[in-house]
C-alpha cells in the first residue's frame, strides 16, 4: 500500500506541473491577458498603465512570468490580487470558512438523501417510489441552477418572508462582516443565536445545492445498485439463505459504492470551488463569489491560485479514492 502511494504520488508531481501550464499560459489566451485587467481603468493614463504593467512584471517574456509565478506558488507566497492588493492566499483563506459551511452542509443533506434513495429505487425496481425518484432526478437534474435559486428567493424570500435574501449573516444583528475580529467576539459571547442565524441565511442556498446534487447522485447510485444486485455473487449469497439485510449491505453494497466513491471524489473538490452561481444569488460571501469578482475584474493572480488549488485538491482525491478501493473491495489490492 505504502508503495503503491508513494508511486501515485511521484506520478501527481508531473501532472500538476502540466496542469500548471495549462492554466498559466491558458490565461494568456484571454483577449487582452492581463494586461487587459488595467486597460480601462477610468483615469488612468497610458504612462501610469504602464508603470502599473510594469510593477507587476507583466511586460516580461511569459516563461519568466510562468517560472515567477510557479516559484511563488511552490513557497506559499501565491503573488498579490491585482486589485484587493493582498496576498491571494489570504483572500483565498478569507474566503474559503463561509464556502466551507454551505458546501459541506449542502453535500451532507444531499448525500443523506440521495443514497439511500437509490438504493431503495434499486432494490424497488419500478415501484411508485422508483417512479417517483426518477421523476424528481429528471426534473432536479435539468432545472438550471440560477432559475431553480431565483424561484426558492422569489417564493420564501419575497412572497413569504420567513427567510434572509442573502448573505452569510445578519450584520444588523451581529454588528460586523463575517469572521471579522468584531463579529468573533459577537459570536464568542452569542453562540446559540449566531448559530441560528447563520442557519437561517444558509437554508436556501444549500437547498438550491442539495437539490441539483441529489438528482444527479441518486440516479447514479441506483444505477450501480442495480448493476451489482444482478451479479453471480450476489444471487450465490441467497442461496446460501443469508438475509436479505446482509446481502444488500454486506455484499451488494460495498461493490456497488466502488464507481459512488469515485463520484465522491470528483465531487468533494467542488467544497473548494464552491457553487458560482448560487453564491452569486444569494450573494454568500464564498469563493464561488470570488472566482466570479475575480473573473469580472481580470484578476489573474486570484484566479490562478483558485483554480491551481482546486487541480490539487483533484488530483488528492483521486488518490483518496483509489486508496478507498483497498477498504471497500477485499479483491483490490495494492501490494
């Protein structure tokens, strides 16, 4: 197992140094580059555009800004936002606590909910709940995000206001911004209500999440539940009168989770990312909003460090699962 590892290890060191390329040099395709970032700037003059261009290296050959900003990477300093004028990696960490609690408490709801809802649609092939689970997939599934979190705004929002329109927390009760030195002691002194309220705003968009998440995942789970109830060993575990509760779980089950943790591995790097479009509606302060300020404002440096750190987190995962495999699957084996 430790070999295997470290191979997978020495095998990601390329593959990210590819994928860093790729994401550097693909910025650069961008009309304009990043020179296109202080273009426009009202007020600013050629000569100040310039100097600003200048001062941030970008008149250099792109190899040296490539090997600059790969050195600044490898040591932890991930270079300065263009326009926040502060270290990416504290943006990035600033940003990151908020995107944490919508996406793990979206994942968890969806995840609670759409394997067991394969499973039983499996094992019910056909039954009115397999009828009913299909249907909500398709549906779920094929609604666009932005319109399925506009009508959830709309609806308990607007028509019946019994939750927030946005944000993370409500600064007219808490005093200050999100994690702010203020709103900490505010909280450290009101636990339960600062619970409460961050509960509340956080209803609606993890419900939009957890919705989509569950169309998707609970048709995959069922599908793989299918395929693995229909296997020799599965009928050979019957005929030799184990109960039907051992047969799904003890050996239905766990092969059938081999393709779901792949899923999940896929999936939890999202947690980083965040979901752009629902935090930009309900304007939760995440780092799904700021890849999109960052995109609207051509903030190369920001955009770089979100998407390098979200390449990692893929190809950790990846590696997570295939370790997984070992632990699901006794057949699998990686000596």
């Amino acid at each position: 197992m430790l070999g295997f590892i470290g191979r997978r290890i020495l095998q990601a060191i390329p593959t990210l140094f590819l994928i860093s390329a790729l994401l550097f040099f693909g910025m650069q395709l961008v009309p304009g580059g990043p020179e296109q970032a202080f273009a426009f700037r009202a007020g600013m003059s050629e000569a100040a555009r310039q100097s600003v261009i200048h001062q941030w290296g970008l008149d250099q050959p792109l190899y040296i800004q490539y090997l600059k900003w790969l050195q600044s990477m490898l040591t932890g300093n991930w270079q300065f936002s263009f326009f926040m004028h502060r270290s990416v990696r504290e943006v990035i960490f600033q940003r990151l606590p908020a995107t944490l609690i919508l996406m793990i408490t979206a994942y968890l709801i969806a995840q609670a909910i759409a394997l067991p809802a394969g499973i039983v649609a499996a094992l019910r092939r056909y039954s009115f709940f397999d009828q009913a689970v299909t249907f909500f997939s398709y549906v779920g599934y094929s609604m666009p995000t932005f319109w399925l979190g506009l009508m959830l705004l709309l609806l308990f929002a607007v028509f019946v206001p019994i939750l927030p329109v946005g944000g993370i927390v409500n600064v007219r009760l808490s005093g200050a911004p999100f994690l702010t030195h203020d709103y900490n002691v505010w909280f450290l002194q009101n636990p339960i209500t600062g619970l409460i309220d961050i509960a509340s705003h956080i209803v609606l968009p993890a419900t939009t999440i957890a919705i989509v998440t569950i169309a998707g995942d609970s048709r995959f789970m069922r599908s793989s539940m299918l395929d693995a109830i229909h296997q020799d060993y599965v009928r050979t575990a019957r005929a030799k009168g184990l109960s039907e509760r051992v047969v799904v779980l003890k050996h239905a089950l766990r092969n059938a989770l081999l393709p779901v943790v792949t899923n999940i591995a896929i999936e939890l790097p999202l947690l980083f990312s965040g979901a752009v479009v629902t935090e930009a509606i309900y304007s939760w302060p995440g780092m799904g909003q700021l890849f999109f300020q960052a995109l609207e404002a051509f903030d190369y440096p920001l955009l770089l460090g979100i998407l390098s750190v979200s390449a990692i987190l893929i190809v950790l995962f990846n590696l997570f699962a295939d370790i997984a495999y070992a632990y699901i699957d006794p057949r699998i084996s990686y000596a």
